[in-house]
C-alpha cells in the first residue's frame, strides 16, 4: 500500500507543475499566529505552517480532533478506546510512549497539556467552536518553552461577529448519538460566540460506553484602534468504561471482550480566560491572556480507586514592536509566561491502602524573537527563551517530600528565502527541551518498591534542526521538509525497571511530504507522506527502534464538490509496522501495520445540511496500540472499532 500512495504522490509532483497554468485562482493567503504569538499572513512568517481550515474540518469525515489531525504529515493519532477520542494520544514526529509530553497542543496559544502525565482532554473543546487548527512542526520552543519538542498545535476559535446560528443532531453505530449548537454575533462594539456538543455511545466493545459534553463562550468588546478586551469561558467533562487492553489470542477471536468489565473513569473541569489585545501605537501592539482552570479526573475499580484534581493559574503577557533594525524592515516580539499548577492525587487502594500525593509546578520565563528582512525576498528569524521551574512533590504514606529547580534556555535561528512568486525555501536551527512532568517525580525503590522523589531526573534538550521548500502556484501547494532532531537525557519510563529515566542519547529524522493540487473548481486532492527513524544512538539500546514509532505513513485524500450530487470526500490512510510499547531491546515481534479508508458525503437543501460518514470503509482489524507483557509473556492489544456509519443534519438560522 505505501507504494502505491508513494507512487502516487510523486508521479503527482512530477505532472503537477504541467497543470500549474490551470485557470483554477490561487487560494488567499491565510492569517497564521502561532509562529509569532500575534498574526502575521503566511509571507510574514519565516517558517512553514500547516493549516486545517474551517472548510476541511467540516467535510472531514473525522469524528473527533485527533482523528481529523492524523491525515497530515509527521503526526500519529493513537486512540484507546472508542470514536469519541476522549483517550487519543497525538504524535509528532515519532515519540511513541511519551508523545503527550513532547508534543504541545493549544486553545487559542494557551497550552491544554496538564502538568501531570495526564493526556489532553480533547472534549474540552466543541468542534463547532474551532476556527482553524496550526501545526507547526519541530518548532516553538522559544515562544511556547517546555514540550513544545516534536511540534506545536494551536486551535484557534472563531472571534468573528459574523452572525451565525445552527443546530445539528447525528446518529451512529453502537448506538452513538450526539447534538451541537452554535451560535456568533456583535452588537455595536460587542460580539459573541457560544458553542455547545454533547455526545455518548455505548461502544462496540464491553464496558465502553461514553460521553462527552463541552460548552464554552467568548464575549468581546472593541475599542480605540484595533483593540479588543475579552473573556473565554468554558465547561466540559466525559466519562468512559475501560474495557483494557486484551491478550492476544482474545485480539484474535473475541475482540469485542472486556478484560475490565468494571473499570470507569470519568473527568470534568473549567476555565475562565480573560485578555487583551491592545494596539498601542502604529508600531507596538500589547497581548496579555490570563487564566484559572480547573479539572477532576476520577478512577473507579474493584481494587482501586483514585481522585485527581487539578488546578492552574496562568498570566502571558507579550509585546510586538515593528520597527527598523539599522535600515532593515524589523518585527520584535518579547513576552513572560508565568504558570502555576497544583495536583492532589487521592488512591484507594486494596493493596497499599489509602495515600495522597501531590505535585506542585511554578513555571517562570522570558522570550525574545526578531524577524528582520534583509532584503525583498530574504527574511532572517532570531529567538530566545529563558524558562525556570520549581518543582515540588509530597506522598503521605512514605513520608516522601522533595523539592527541585530546573532551568533550561532555547534558542532558534531561521532563514526563509522567497526564490520566486511561487518557490519559498526555508532552513532552521534550534535548542529545545522538556522537564519532568508532576507524576514523573514519583520513583520507586527496586529493592522496596517504596515511593521515593525522583528528582534527580535531568531535564530532556537537544536539537532540532529542518530544511524545507514550500511551492505554490495557482492550484498546486506543496511543502517538503527534512528534519533530525538529536536528544539528550530524554525523559521516558522504562519498563524493564519500572521506573521514569533518563535515555541516553537518540535520534530522530526523516522527511515528510504534504501536497494539495485542486485540479478543477470541483476536485482536490491532498496527499500527505511520512518516512522516519527513531533509535538510540547510545547506551545499552544503541542502534534500536524506538517503540510505537512507525517507519512511514502516508495518507491520499480525495474531495468532490459534485453541486447537486452533494460533495464527498475519502481519505485512505496507511501506517506501518511498529514496535510495542516498552519493547526497548527490539526483541519482540513487530506489531501489524494497517490501511484504514473514511468516507464522507454532504447535502444541501437550502438551510438543511446533511452528512453521512464511514470510519474504517473495508472493515480492517487492526490495533492503534499495543504492549507486551514479561509478566504474563504475552501481547496485549487495544482494538480498533470495526467499520461504523454515521448521519448528522444540520439546520443553519439565517
């Protein structure tokens, strides 16, 4: 299958600048913020960004938003359990176990990861709320700090007042149901926008039903010149059945068993965000956003039970000053991050009893990027970060109680060279790093297996470093880049002592392949093709894969827009071979690569729309995710579900 999406794409890259003279109009140039933390369009950003506009999110047959990511280059998407996504870990470029911890998402250039081990919760954000999402690969750990390693996804909402009203219903396989609203506007120098989605399921597997609810809102004032203060206001939650991963001879005849029949979590929270956005002159603009957020993750089993709550408190202000830098056109931005984040985590346990642990993070830096012009088609980008963290954690059964200061600078350098109208080339080099995560500061003694502070654990830095050309012309938009990124002292847990260490030293590289070519006003095709390695370069693994990192992907996405026959759009999406989770000596089997394809098709009639969706089109077994167990010396799987349909109608209030 990779070969024939390979071939396809580059006999595809090969015949498009033929059909470049094509009448089809170039597209618009799209406002980008995550580069510089203020929007710039896309000429002003010396780097290259890909964007999943409101049009693509609406016509993907995607269900949630980690599965709307994964059919772009350089990102996995690794659901657990379901079609909602709540358990969905994104990868970008190839960290396999801890790629929540490498890979920052954002809401608006505020982060979502949470300051323990805990993953992204993907139901704090409405679908219908979401403007455009931003990937920035291998980049951002000047202007965004700690875990922006792999790369960076900013969603950015809708702050338009363009009135706007919908409702829409849908229905599913196993039962899946779901409802959404949304509604914008503006009064005078007032708008508005509110979304809200609710969904559940009762799940192709036992004990996997689900579902999520997420409302949030946005109230703006405009004032003076091109200033705004507002405020963000959200509330979400989920609840989910844990079937668990299953042995394998269960993988093969019973997949749809629960090996945790009684096992349940469930997650709730808020946040309240104010800001500013505030022109204060022709030259400096001001942006401040501040925050508090809650949220309350809790476990339910026979044998054990937990209760996480987490809380955060955040202030970012940033200036950007343009400005002339001795005779050249010169853009600075320079801003503080300040977060502090607190968790208190209560078990309950048939084994070890009662206990509280708790974690504590005050996170402190600074930042400065410049890009300068250094002439009409050559623009040079410069920045750097200072970031401080003091850590703390507490575990009252083993009397434990230890404290840590970490600090750790980045630095990037980047060079974007517009070669002609369409042709625009770009090489960046940079430091980034990482530090250990709240629950990643709990170790356990090998000989007692009592908790102690593993606060000798070094922050994770290396570098990153990327070569990329970008061609657009007419209806061909194309953007190759070749990367590696070099790490020392990586933070990630060893399942052979079951413990977080530090890794020695590894490598990451390869290529990656986006391609969009609009052949006419009705017919797009979008390609999107990964080859990479990740292995240890030193130490008692060297030369070794890492695990859950895929050799390749590749994904071939075809969009009609047939008028009257509605508009489909197919996506085929092909991943390979990988290792187990844990499986550091490569000395198991590999596991199973597969080739899944969604379809989608859209009606309209007049304010009604309605979709219809098929997630894994040829019905394919396969397994996101997998690890081997030395204990019991057997495979455990988390299946895949099976093919499933949905239908949704959508009625629009003009």
């Amino acid at each position: 299958m990779l070969l024939r999406l390979e071939g396809a794409a580059f006999a595809a890259l090969l015949v498009m600048p033929a059909a470049v003279a094509a009448t089809t109009p170039q597209r618009a140039d799209a406002v980008i913020v995550t580069a510089s933390r203020f929007a710039n369009d896309e000429h002003g950003v010396p780097t290259h960004v890909s964007v999943i506009d409101r049009r693509e999110i609406q016509r993907s047959p995607a269900v949630s938003i980690p599965d709307l990511l994964k059919g772009r280059a350089g990102i996995d998407s690794r659901p657990l359990y379901g079609p909602l996504g709540l358990d969905a870990t994104v990868d970008m470029r190839g960290f396999g176990d801890s790629a929540t911890s490498n890979t920052l998402v954002l809401i608006d250039g505020v982060r979502l990861n949470p300051v323990d081990a805990s993953g992204i919760d993907w139901s704090a954000i409405p679908r219908e709320s979401i403007e455009r999402i931003e990937i920035i690969r291998g980049s951002g750990a000047v202007l965004y700090g700690d875990r922006a390693v792999g790369g960076v996804i900013n969603i950015v909402t809708d702050k338009s007042a363009r009135p706007y009203r919908h409702v829409e219903i849908g229905v599913g396989s196993y039962d899946y149901r779901d409802i959404s609203l949304a509604a914008r506007g503006g009064v005078d120098a007032f708008s508005y926008q509110a979304a809200a989605s609710w969904a559940e399921t009762d799940g192709w597997r036992d004990n996997n039903d689900a579902d999520r609810r997420a409302a949030n809102a946005r109230l703006g004032w405009f004032f003076g010149d091109d200033s705004e203060l507002f405020v963000n206001l959200a509330a979400f939650g989920d609840s989910t059945g844990q079937p668990g991963s299953i042995a394998e001879a269960d993988y093969r005849t019973r997949p749809t068993f629960a090996r945790t029949p009684d096992d349940r979590g469930r997650s709730e929270g808020y946040r309240l965000r104010p800001g500013l956005s505030h022109r204060l002159g022709e030259t400096l603009d001001l942006a401040i956003e501040s925050g508090v957020e809650h949220r309350r993750t809790v476990f339910e089993s026979p044998s054990f039970g937990s209760q996480r709550d987490s809380d955060t408190v955040f202030v970012t202000p940033r200036l950007r000053w343009r400005h002339d830098l001795a005779t050249l056109p010169s853009e600075t931005v320079l801003g503080m991050d300040w977060y502090h984040a607190e968790v208190e985590a209560d078990t309950d346990s048939s084994f070890t009893g009662v206990n509280r642990q708790s974690g504590r993070q005050i996170s402190r830096a600074v930042y400065l990027q410049n890009t300068s012009r250094l002439s009409a088609a050559l623009q040079l980008a410069v920045g750097f970060r200072r970031q401080e963290v003091d850590q703390r954690a507490t575990d009252r059964q083993a009397a434990l109680s230890g404290q840590a200061t970490r600090s750790r600078n980045a630095h990037e350098i980047g060079l974007a060279w517009q070669a002609s109208e369409a042709l625009k080339l770009h090489v960046r080099s940079g430091r980034v790093f990482r530090f250990a995560n709240t629950d990643e500061l709990f170790g356990f003694d090998p000989e007692t297996f009592a908790s102690v502070f593993a606060g000798d654990l070094k922050p994770q830095q290396g570098d990153s470093h990327e070569l990329g050309a970008s061609y657009r012309r007419g209806p061909l938009d194309v953007h190759m880049a070749l990367f590696r990124l070099d790490l020392e002292d990586e933070i990630g847990f060893n399942s052979e002592t079951f413990a977080n260490e530090n890794f020695a030293d590894t490598r990451r590289q390869g290529v990656e392949v986006e391609a969009g070519w609009q052949l006419d006003e009705a017919l797009l095709l979008r390609l999107a093709l990964t080859r990479q390695s990740a292995e240890f370069r030193e130490g008692q693994w060297s030369g070794n894969q890492i695990p859950l990192v895929p050799s390749y992907q590749a994904s071939l996405t075809a969009a009609w827009d047939g008028g009257g026959a509605g508009r489909w759009s197919a996506i085929v999406r092909d991943v390979g071979e990988r290792r187990y989770s844990g499986d550091f000596t490569n000395s198991r089997k590999r596991l199973s690569g597969y080739t899944t394809a969604d379809l989608t098709a859209e009606w309209q009639v007049d304010a009604w729309s309605v979709k219809a969706q098929v997630l894994n089109l040829f019905d394919q077994r396969y397994a996101p995710f997998a690890l081997y167990s030395s204990f019991r010396d057997d495979f455990f799987y988390f299946p895949a579900d099976p093919r499933s349909v949905f239908v949704s109608a959508r009625y629009r209030f003009d």
